[in-house]
C-alpha cells in the first residue's frame, strides 16, 4: 500500500515524521452521507451525531459539521471542541456517565444542548447545582441485554457499568417529572463493532418497549428515542461490511411500527456512531526500526502500545500493510518499542520481507486510536495529516521534547 487518498505515503512521513495518524476527508464524509441517506430513506426525522470520543480532532469534526452531522460528547473539553467546530448548543448530545459536579456545572453553563444522564443520582447532582429542573433530560437505560464486537466494547447487560437497569427506569423518570422537567428523551448504547443489523432491530425493539413501559403511567410523549452508536466495520479482510440499508430499514419499520402502537407520534430517532463514520478513513503510518530473528520474528517499528492502544487493551485486531511489496512474505509479529510484552500489534501475520527504515501502514486507525493515545514511556504524541484528492495538510502537531520539558518544568 503505497497512497492515501492519491498522496504518496512517502511523501507524508518525509514531510511530518512518523508514526503519523491520516484521515482521508472524502471517506469520511462517504460514511455519513452513505448512513444518512439510508436513514433519510426509511425514516425521515432523523440526526445523526458524530460521537466525538472516536476521534477529537477539530478539522475531522469541521468535516463532519460540512457533511451536516451533529456531534456527541462526554466530556468538558469534547463540548468545547464542538463549539470550536462551529456546532451549536441544539446540535450537542452530551452523554456523561459516573457525572463530577464539575461536569454538571460545566454542562448546565451551556445552552440548548441535549443532557443524557447515566443515573438517577446524576440527575439529584445536577438539581443541587442547578437549583431548577432542566426544561429537557433523558437517561440513559441499560436494557438488559448488550453486545459488542467482543467483551471490552460492550456496554449494556447485567456486567455493564453504563445506564439505568431498565427496572429502574421508570422511578427515575417518575421522579425527574415531579421536580419539573417537561420534556423528555430516552437513549441506549448496547455495544460497539455490531455487524448484523438484525441485532440494531432487536435491541431497537427492547428500548421501545422499555420506553412504552416507563411512559404509558407518567404521560410522557419522548421527544427523542437516542439508540446510541455501535455500527461495526470489517477490520479483517474476510470480514462482511455493516449492510447499512438493511439495518436502516428494519431499525426504521420496527421504530415506527412501534411508535404508531404506543401513541409516540414521530419523535426524533437519534445515533450516535462514531467508528462507522472515522475508522476505515483513518490510517497509521509507522517506520520498521528494528528487525530481530528471536523464538519468533519480530519487526518493531515506532508506533506502538501508546500510539494505538487498541490490540494491547482489548485485544483488537487492525490490519498492517507494507509500503513496498515486492520481496517474499513471511509470518511475524509487529510489535513497538513500549516496555510491556502486551506491546504487540498484530501476531503472526504474512508481510512482505521488512528491514530498518521501511513503511507499513495500519489501517481502520480514524477510531479510537489517536485519542486513547499516551505519552507512556515518554513517548510523544504523534501529529496528524487530513488528506483528500492528492493534497494534505497538518492538523495537530506532533508532540515535542519541549512540550515535556515544559510541562515538567515547575
Ligand atoms: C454513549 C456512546 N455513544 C456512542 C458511542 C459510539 O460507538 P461506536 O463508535 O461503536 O459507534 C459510544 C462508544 O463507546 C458510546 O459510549
């Protein structure tokens, strides 16, 4: 693999070093438009909100902003990317989970945007500070069942730390009704890497009639029905794309099917993806910087645990490529120069023969990679390059000595 986006990879890690994250612009903005006009199809009331703790950079989020997505965050500092970005309050889902007081007096200083809390008790922290109920809140419910590409990325069920037991849901919403609210949402994230859209309608199914069940008794029309993220992409080769029609439309007949049963009328129906949109676009541009014949052969190169996170926390998979192809494969291990043997980042796969100074590039990095990215072992931060038609340009510096020396320098 030797281009991104018709920009030779050479060229990029001559110009801004390595290991360098890359976004491809007009992928990315495929993903929404591919996802959009599947929803726009089945079901027109829809908004789709780029999570922003998949990837935090400013200009991928101005990109998704021109392409009409709205964004979610979870975070202090993720609202404020998004205003830097241009989005405004109604345009922000904040998700927040285990809620600081900090966070919620943060939150409550910004105006319009959609407040989703993880509990109830977040809910009693939020009226302390705020002294008035929020005109609109929705929580977060656990519906009991979850399921994600594996363990780690799933978020929902009886082992989850996220959301309301759906048994419970009921008393909060029952309770945040007394104390004033009037208008009301409701919101799910089950898991993350999904590749079967039946599983979306299932689970669709579920919080419709948990929502139905908590509803009916209070006389709550929800404004919103949020069913969260977690649309998957192949990180294998034999692996099947998310056939995003299908899962749109039978996401679409089931929401609606069940909003005509329950007198919801047309609320909105919200998602929040963030890998779908980001992770194929993304790309990780790393340099061999040593080659050892041990028990098994092991290529190191300079990006590593601490520059994408992914294999060593959860055991992930992400496909690595050479930029010249032509000499012999052979099975290795790619590894990094982090002192940790979990510092793996592929197990014995075929490449073509590496040597000090060669290119690989790891793909479906645009997700979850930069931004879980450490400074472990004093190992800078890397910098990342958007690229599209043959063009590129730096949109987050590298990290330097000097930062660190700064920052140590008290
Ligand atoms: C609350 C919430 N919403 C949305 C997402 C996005 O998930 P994904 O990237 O799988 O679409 C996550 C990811 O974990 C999440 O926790």
């Amino acid at each position: 693999m030797n281009t991104i986006a018709q920009v030779d990879i050479k060229e990029l890690a001559n110009e801004y070093g390595t290991p360098l994250y890359v976004y491809d612009e007009q992928k990315l903005t495929a993903n929404y438009h591919r996802l959009k006009s599947a929803l726009d199809k089945y079901y027109k009331k829809n908004s789709i909100h780029f999570t922003i703790k998949a990837n935090n950079n400013i200009s991928v989020l101005k990109a998704f902003r021109n392409a009409g997505s709205k964004v979610e965050a979870t975070s202090p500092i993720e609202i404020l990317l998004a205003e830097s970005a241009g989005f405004s309050g109604d345009e922000i889902f904040y998700n927040g989970n285990y809620e600081s007081r900090e966070d919620l007096e943060f939150i409550t200083s910004r105006k319009d945007i959609k407040i989703n809390l993880d509990d109830y008790s977040s809910f009693e922290r939020l009226l302390e500070i705020s002294k008035t109920a929020p005109e609109r809140i929705s929580f977060r419910i656990n519906p009991g069942i979850g399921r994600g590409g594996f363990e780690g990325i799933t978020t929902a069920g009886s082992d989850a730390k996220f959301g309301i037991p759906y048994e419970m849901a009921h008393d909060a919403y029952q309770k945040a009704k007394e104390s004033g609210v009037k208008r009301f949402g409701i919101h799910m994230m089950t898991g993350s890497n999904n590749l079967e859209p039946y599983y979306f309608a299932e689970a669709v199914d579920k919080l419709m009639m948990i929502a139905h069940d908590i509803f009916s008794g209070l006389d709550i029309i929800p404004e919103f029905v949020n069913i969260g993220g977690g649309f998957g992409v192949p990180y294998y080769d034999d692996e099947p794309e998310l056939d995003v029609d299908l899962m749109a439309k039978l996401i679409a007949e089931i929401f609606s099917e069940r909003c005509h049963k329950y007198g919801f009328g047309s609320p909105e129906l919200i998602l929040e993806p963030g890998r779908y949109l980001i992770a194929n676009a993304g790309y990780l541009i790393s340099q061999v910087t040593g080659v050892k014949d041990g028990y098994r052969k092991f290529v190191g190169i300079d990006a590593g645990m601490g520059t994408i996170a992914r294999p060593s926390l959860y055991g992930a998979f992400h496909r690595v490529k050479a930029y010249d192809n032509s000499n012999p494969e052979e099975k290795v291990n790619i590894c990094g120069q982090y002192c940790e043997n979990s510092d793996i980042l592929a197990k014995g796969i075929l490449l073509p023969q590496l040597a000090e100074g060669n290119l690989v590039t790891i793909l479906d990095a645009g997700a979850y990679c930069y931004v879980m990215a450490s400074s472990y072992n004093s190992r800078p931060i890397p910098a990342e390059v958007m690229v599209w038609d043959g063009e590129h340009k730096l949109i987050r510096r590298r990290e330097t000595m000097d930062d660190y020396m700064n920052l140590y320098n008290f």
